[in-house]
C-alpha cells in the first residue's frame, strides 16, 4: 500500500484523505519510507525532518477526525527547496558558510502551505545560492537524475524536481531565476512553473523589488501543479509587488479544461540561437503538432531573441552583488560558479546596467508583440538532454561550442529576462529513455492557461516511470 499512495497525484491523496480513505501518517510514513530507500541513490532530499513531519502528520489526522475545517493541501506532503528559509529546519542555501543554520521563521510562501494543511517533509537539494544549472554543492554534493543516475537533474530546482521523479514527494516548492524551475523539470521528466512577479509573496527577500527571481510550484502533473499553485498565491503586505491572482482557482479552470478550441499557438523552434539538439527538437514539434488534434490553431515561427543574452548576463550579475552584499569579503570562501557570477557583477558599469534595462525593454516588447497574435509561445525548454552530473554544464550543442556556463538555458533566462510566466512539461522520451520537456510561455497572469495547455500535452505523451523510483 506504501508504494500505491506514493505513486498518486497530490489531487488523489487529497481527495483521499478528505474522504477518510487514507490516514495522514500512512501518507507520510509512506513518502519518508520513499526517500528513506531511494534518496541515498538520487540524493534529491538534504534534510530529512521526520520528527517534526510526523508531528504536523498526527496534528492534521487529529483534524480530519473531527471534521475540522480541512485546506486544499491537507495532508499532503511537500519538499521545499533549501533556498527557502523554514522555521526549525535546517536551511543552507547550499553554502557552507550556512552548513547548520535553522531559520526561526517561515518563509511567506511555506506559512501559506502550511496554512493550506501541506506536510513538509524537509528540504530538497540546490546548488550554492541557486547559482548552476547543475544540482551540486559542497555541502551535500551532488543530485542524480532519477531517469539515470550517471546524469545531472540540472538546477537550481534539481532536488525538487528529482524527489518528484523518483516518487519521494508529490509536489515541491522552488524558485525560478534563469529557468531553475523548467530545465530541472524538463530533465526529470514532471511539470515546473515559472510564475508571474508578484504572484507568490517573496519573503523574505534582500531584492524584494526583483522581479526576475519567482517562486513557483513543481509537481507531476499540470492539475497538481496548479492546486500548489492556488496555496502559493495571494496578496501580502510583506512583499513590494504583491498582487492577487486573476482567478479564483487555476486548479478548478486546469481541471474543466476540455478543449483547445479557438486557442492560437505558436511554435519557435530555437529562440536563443544556439542551436538544439535534432532529437529534443523533432519531438518538441511532434507534441506541439499534436495540439491541433485538441482544437488548437498552431503556427511554426522563426524568432530569435539572443540579442537579450547579455542583457540577462549583466541584469543576473547586478543582482548577485546585491543578493550577496554582505559577503563580498568572504567571496574566496564561495564556490566557482557563484563567485564569478559576482565578480562578473561587480565589473559592471552604470552605463552597461542602463543599457541592458534598455534591452530588456525591447525584448519584452517583442514578446509582447507575439503575445498579440497568438495567446500562448511553445519551444524546447532544454537545448540538450540531460548531461553526466560530473560536468558544470554542456558546452557544446549540436556542434557548437558555447562561451558561458548559462548559455545553454538561453531557451529559458530569454523568457526570466522579460519577467514572463512559463511553464515545461514532458513531451516525451528520447532513444535512451530521457525526458524531453516542452515549455509553454504566456503574457503575465496566463498561469491557468499555460497549465492546461500543459494538461494536453502530457496526457498525449505519458513517459511513464524512471528506474529509480523505489
């Protein structure tokens, strides 16, 4: 029975629990027991905090019994990336300067979970401050990709996105700057959704003015991803550009989706210029063809947005030094890819900052003028299949040697860049049985639209289960 209640979406066990069919402590002695066996292997889980899981486990099977008021996510369990604080347990950003720190307070987003009756397990690996596209640290070093554990589950959501693969945990919470929420989701096979800024209170934050760094939800599946959505959302007076969703559920519009009647699609095989690897393209047009079949209209264009590149490059280095003001003294003490990040950061001049804001300005408008035409944007979300987990990143695609450690998420940091919601979900597999994620991109406050368009396209192409999932 503890495999059985791993394998269900979150919507199942809630619905579960809810009737009384599933205690929560068999639900989260089921999910412990998952990482338990499966997390020496993939190494997605950085701490594990049973005792206290199993407290809130017993607090919300005691409510169930008396037929208190029950949340959305009551009794579900969830892993939070270890780039969000949570009180009494243990948060390191991935750093060694935090190895044993233990945050006396919730980040805003997980209190909402909480408050919506989620059961947090622990928290879910990431690289140093978020800085990679490869889920390693030299804290608790590296996480593998469920699909093959020789391979990387990308980053910086890479924890989150693999303990959803290997069926540790039904849903994750993660952050997304360059697409830290999409490649690690395109990698490990599930559904990560970039958000709209301001759609998911960012507290605490050194940056609160930021907009290119979102919180988002990760999940197996486009109607589980949106019922974690509606827990994150709402408006706080604790964050400067808060906003309401537009909706009233995005899991109830996902849910009663039936058809893509009317829908105007655009499919760009390539928008940063670099290139994509012929398979991960070939079935990336498949599955966006395939969309027509639900009543969509769909277009191939040609669009290339690399003039953004070093925009984004510069935009990311100002906010690194600001993200890491205080420990600009300690920068020897960083590892490779965050200190060059900030030293990249701090090389910038006023002039070079002014000039990317300018450029992101023209990005955005030709997003905008996209958006005009057609309601939603589909692209391959990763340029390359998964990479060995010993490697930084892949530095050559399809034949071409890249100059930057990021360039290869040029497909996902061009979307960051004008501070749009996207989302990847699995199209397929390739020949050796690695996922290929699809993204899906929409104008702001389009997550409902984005996610069940997402519905359409993994029920045309269920991948199934990866080896490693217990």
């Amino acid at each position: 029975m503890a495999k059985e209640l791993t394998r269900l979406s979150a919507v199942e066990l809630a619905r579960l629990i809810r009737a009384r069919k599933a205690g929560v402590v068999e639900v989260t002695k089921a999910h412990l027991a998952a990482i338990e066996k499966t997390n020496p292997t993939v190494n997605a889980f950085c701490t594990v905090a049973a005792d206290k899981a199993l407290a809130w486990a017993r607090e919300a099977e005691s409510a169930v019994k008396k037929r208190a008021r029950l949340g959305p996510l009551h009794g579900v369990p969830v892993g939070i990336k270890d780039l969000t604080p949570t009180a009494g347990i243990r948060t390191t950003w991935g750093s060694t300067l935090f190895r044993d720190h233990v945050p006396t307070e919730d980040a805003e987003v997980v209190a909402r979970l909480k408050a919506a009756g989620a059961i947090v397990l622990g928290k879910t690996n990431t690289p140093e401050f978020g800085a990679g596209a490869n889920t390693v640290n030299k804290v608790f070093g590296a996480t593998r990709n469920p699909w093959n554990t020789a391979l990387s589950a990308s980053g910086s959501t890479g924890g989150g996105a693999a303990a959803l693969a290997a069926r540790m945990v039904p849903l994750a919470e993660g952050t997304d700057f360059g697409g830290s929420l999409r490649t690690p989701a395109a990698f490990c096979g599930v559904v990560g959704l970039r958000t709209t800024a301001g759609l998911i209170p960012k507290h605490p934050s050194t940056l609160p003015w930021h907009d290119q760094s979102v919180a988002g939800p990760m999940a197996r599946s486009a109607q589980d991803c949106a019922l974690l959505l509606d827990a994150m959302t709402g408006f706080s007076m604790k964050s400067p550009l808060s906003c309401a969703p537009l909706w009233a559920s995005a899991h109830a519009i996902v849910a009663k989706a039936r058809d893509l009647k009317k829908l105007r699609l655009a499919y760009a095989p390539d928008i940063a210029g670099i290139g994509v690897d012929a398979e991960i393209e070939r079935i990336c047009r498949a599955a966006a063809g395939d969309l027509g079949a639900a009543g969509a209209k769909i277009e191939e264009i040609d669009i290339n947005l690399s003039e953004g590149r070093d925009a984004f490059l510069a935009l990311r280095g100002e906010a690194m030094v600001g993200n890491h003001l205080d420990r600009l003294e300690r920068i020897g003490e960083l590892g490779d890819n965050l200190a060059g990040n900030i030293r990249s950061g701090l090389a910038l001049t006023a002039t070079e900052i002014a000039r990317a804001e300018r450029k992101r300005a023209e990005v955005w408008h030709r997003w905008r003028a996209l958006f005009e035409k057609y309601d939603l944007v589909l692209t391959p979300t990763a340029p390359v299949p998964p990479f060995p987990v010993e490697k930084n990143f892949p530095d050559v695609i399809y034949g071409r040697k890249l100059a930057h450690y990021i360039d290869w998420i040029g497909p996902t940091f061009l979307v960051s860049l004008a501070a749009l919601p996207a989302a990847s979900v699995p199209a397929g597999l390739t020949s050796a049985k690695l996922p290929v994620g699809l993204q899906i991109i929409g104008p702001r406050f389009s997550e409902p639209k984005i996610l069940s368009l997402a519905k359409f396209v993994e029920a045309a192409h269920p991948i199934g289960l990866p080896p490693n999932c217990g």
